[in-house]
C-alpha cells in the first residue's frame, strides 16, 4: 500500500508521515495536519455488522496511519479499547423516539472525548519510538473540564510520557474539579489556576512557542506535545465510531447494506463531525451531516451564510463543552472547499484572527450541501430532554439533547426520512444537575451531587457509572493552586 503523507492547512510544502503528524500536533505555522488524500474504505459493507470496535479500528486506521506497521496499531488499539470500557460493545447504538443514539461515554471519564483519549497516548509513544524520540513526552493542556480529565485517564502511567493539566480554579463544575483532583498516576500532575480557561489557554500556548524554555526542558529529557482535538491522532480514531455505527444498524436490521443514514454531532470544535464527514468520504452511506449548535451558535449562522464572525457575546449554556466561538477544526473543512488550497485557507484564517471574522466564495459555499446547520435554545434543549424522559425513558445529557432538539427541527424543515445516528456525547450523570433540572425542575432543587446521581440512577434504571461511584470517597491527591505567572515555574518543576 502507497504511503499516506500529511501536508498541512496553510502551506503545501510541507510534508510529514503520519507518525511525525502526531508527535507535532499542530504545524509550526500554526496550520493543521490534513491527509493529502481520503483513503477509500476497502471493507464490504455486509461484512462490517460482523466486525467489533476492534477490527473496525484496525480497518479503519490503518488506512491513515499507513507508517504504523499492523502490529504496531494492533497494540494501540487493543491497548486502548479493553475492560476499560464499561461496555463490551465500547460504543452501543440505542434507539428512542425514532432516533439511534450512538452512546459514545462508556470510557473512563463519562464523555466522548474518551473514544480517542484512550488511544493517543499509545499512538504518540509508538510515534515518538518510529522517529527516534527518545525524550520523555510532556503534555500540556488547558482544559475547561471534560478534556483535562479525560487526557490524563488516558497518559497516567503510560511510559515515556508526563501529563500536566491547568483548569480554572471555580470555573469548572464540582464533578469535573474531583474528577480531576482524585486522579491517580506517577506521571500526572493537575494545577489549578487563579483565572479563567482563556487564561490557561493563552499561558499553554505560549508555552508551546518558548524556546528558551522549550530548550531547557530539552535539556532535562522532554519535549512538550497536545493532547488537544487538533491532532490528527485524534481526529483519524474518531472516524472509527461511525463506520462501527453504521455496521450496528446492519446488524439491527434497521437499514440495508447501501443505504444511506444522516448523522447529527452536538458541535463544538468541530472535531467529531469532521470525523463523520471523513467518514462519507471514505464511501460510507451517509446523506446529511447536520451540525447542531447550542445558543453559541457560530457555526449555524456560517452554514446559512458562509460568513464565519466570532464577534459575539460568548453565552455560557448547560453544555458547556460547546460554549466555543473558534471551532478550530472548521479549517480542515475549509481547506477541503476551497480545493486544498494552502494560501486561501491561511488568508482566511489570517481574516479570523485579526478580524474575528471571514467569508467563503460561492463556489465554496456550494461545496458544503452535505452539511446542514442546526441550532437549539436552553429551553428547547430542557424541553427534548423531558419529552424524551416522559415518552421513552430514555435520558439525554445536554449536550446529546441539543443534538435532539436540532434534529427534530431538521425532520420538521426537511420531512427527511433517513435512519439517523445522533452523537450521545456525555453521560447523564456528567450533567446530573440540568438534566434532573430540565425533568422536574421542583424536585430536584437544592440536592448535592451524589444525591442528584442516586436521583438519575432510580429515574434512568441506569446504574451510577464507575466515574462517579469513583470519586465519591475517593481521596484528594493534587491540592496546588497558583497564579497565572506561576504556571511556567509549575511546568520547569514538574519537568525534572
Ligand atoms: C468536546 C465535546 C463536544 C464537542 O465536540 P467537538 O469535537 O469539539 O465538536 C460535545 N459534547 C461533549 C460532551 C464534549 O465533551
């Protein structure tokens, strides 16, 4: 099989293997790892209802990771999606009320971000070990709650790697901040920061661009990478789930071999459904992708318009995971419309950073037709969670439920028959809060966590998951806070 190189969004002449585009996370220029081609999937539909997650990966990865020899990805994947999981099937489709919800929170922290966490870290040790890094890899991540707990369940004692998590002090929710105070691990430390989560963003950044410190901590044996959404080795595991999707519908009997379903993704940085356009590409049947926004709505107003303008109120919502006015993945997408063309999509990001906004040609915008943008109120969102309770039982977390909202209101616009999967992004219990607020808003008022958890284990018939049984008594394990300036003299001491 011919190799599969990377090239990058903002310049054409560079190219890396697909191990090399890993380690890097983000290009130099600050574009992003983009294949040169889509691999074509090779497996014939009918066989896929027959394949677990496992075989599915496999199938599905090698194709973009053509430098990772079968051995090397077998290791990676059957490291990654094992009893960790508290489902065999890892990633179950479950229908309610004329929907398949794809449930992508059996992982370690409750949330989907797990699907590609769990494996990252063994991609980016076999990587560093292919190209001869023999530094200890130090990840740096901002988090505003999911992504920081889920990085380190992910990288705790994984060898030839050190994790570091800075999340604003009182800015995340009470589970997040004990989830990732009680995380256990030799080579993991969380800090919390006197500041917001643009704050910690800002201070990792440019981190990431110092090279007086990125030369000392070289010195000491380590070489910084990202564990954020923009790397490739996690956007090419995400592509997985929805040809393992598709393969569970076959096995239902909901659909036929060939025919085509839509997907919906509760949308934030546009990671998870760029892996599902991937997947179209790849040739799986898939007709629309629709995008739903929560009131962040960004991304609904640039499908209707071409006009991407972050100017805007930033609304802080009951998903939080997709309060984002930058979602950074859209460039891949708009390298792809514009015809991979480096120099227009480094112009209009050029436009996105010193304007806060950018628009697309025609021709551009008549390229994105597979894509339909979505958007749900707070209220609407309460109002899916509870009509989906009272009719089927079945409880959606928020961010699942914008999702839901936004397609009721596509099949209302649309009358669009298609099977549809939907992306069931957290669990419940992660939101346990709005979401026995949004059943019955009396009842539940005032009640502590772990109360509340009891609350959606009697209403679900779904019982408490590890993640938050877990933490219950677990014991506190990181206590350090500091201050904004303070964070680099916390990264020169955790680097020793
Ligand atoms: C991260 C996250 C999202 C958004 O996913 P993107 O890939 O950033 O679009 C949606 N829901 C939950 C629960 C998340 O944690």
């Amino acid at each position: 099989m011919s190799e599969l190189f990377y090239t990058t969004t903002r310049n054409k002449d560079l190219k890396v293997t697909a191990s090399q585009a890993i380690i890097k996370g983000l290009a130099p220029d600050g574009g992003l790892f983009v294949p040169e081609y889509i691999p074509e999937f090779k497996v014939s539909l009918d066989d896929l209802k027959d394949m677990s997650y496992r075989q599915t990966a496999m199938e599905v990865m090698k194709l973009f990771l053509t430098d990772f020899t079968d051995e090397e990805l077998k290791n990676c994947i059957d490291s990654a999606y094992d009893d960790k999981f508290d489902n065999p099937v890892i990633a179950p489709v479950k229908e309610a009320g004329g929907a398949y919800y794809l449930e992508l929170f059996h992982g370690q922290t409750i949330a989907f971000k797990d699907m590609a966490l769990s494996i990252l870290p063994h991609l980016m040790t076999t990587s560093a070990k292919k190209n001869g890094v023999n530094d200890e890899i130090l990840i740096l991540t901002a988090t505003s709650g999911d992504t920081g707990k889920a990085a380190m369940a992910g990288f705790a004692d994984v060898p030839g790697t050190r994790i570091m998590v800075f999340y604003p002090k009182g800015g995340v929710s009470n589970i997040q901040e004990r989830q990732m105070v009680t995380q256990k691990g030799n080579n993991v430390k969380v800090v919390g920061v006197n500041g917001n989560f643009d704050d910690c963003q800002s201070a990792v950044k440019k981190m990431f661009a110092d090279s007086k410190l990125n030369a000392d901590i070289k010195e000491k044996g380590f070489v910084f990478s990202s564990a954020n959404s923009i790397n490739i080795g996690r956007l090419v595991p995400q592509i997985v789930y929805y040809v393992y999707a598709y393969g569970q519908l076959l096995k239902q009997g909901v659909i036929e071999a060939g025919e085509k379903i839509n997907i919906t993704v509760p949308t934030g940085n546009f990671g998870n459904i760029l892996a599902a356009h991937y997947a179209k590409r790849m040739g799986l049947p898939v007709d629309k992708l629709i995008c739903a926004s929560n009131e962040n709505k960004v991304l609904y107003d640039f499908f209707k318009t071409g006009v991407y303008d972050k100017n805007r109120e930033f609304i802080l919502t009951s998903s939080p995971s997709m309060d984002i006015l930058i979602s950074s993945n859209l460039e891949r997408l708009i390298y792809h419309i514009a015809g991979e063309d480096s120099e227009v999509t480094a112009s209009l990001m050029k436009d996105l950073s010193e304007k806060g906004r950018y628009e697309i040609t025609d021709d551009m915008k008549a390229k994105l037709s597979d894509f339909y943008g979505g958007t749900a109120l707070e209220s609407e969102v309460f109002a899916k969670i509870a009509s989906l309770y009272k009719d089927t039982g079945y409880v959606l977390d928020t961010h699942t439920a914008v999702a839901g909202a936004v397609y009721d209101k596509y099949v209302k616009d649309t009358q669009d028959t298609n099977r549809t999967v939907i992306a069931s992004t957290a669990s419940p219990y992660k939101f346990a809060h709005s979401v026995l607020s949004a059943i019955d808003k009396a009842k539940y008022d005032g009640l502590g966590d772990f109360e509340l958890a009891d609350e959606l284990s009697a209403l679900s018939k779904v019982a408490i998951p590890e993640a938050i049984q877990g933490i219950k008594n677990a014991p506190v394990l990181h206590d350090t806070v500091c201050d904004i300036d303070g964070i680099e003299e916390q990264v020169r001491g955790f680097a020793q």
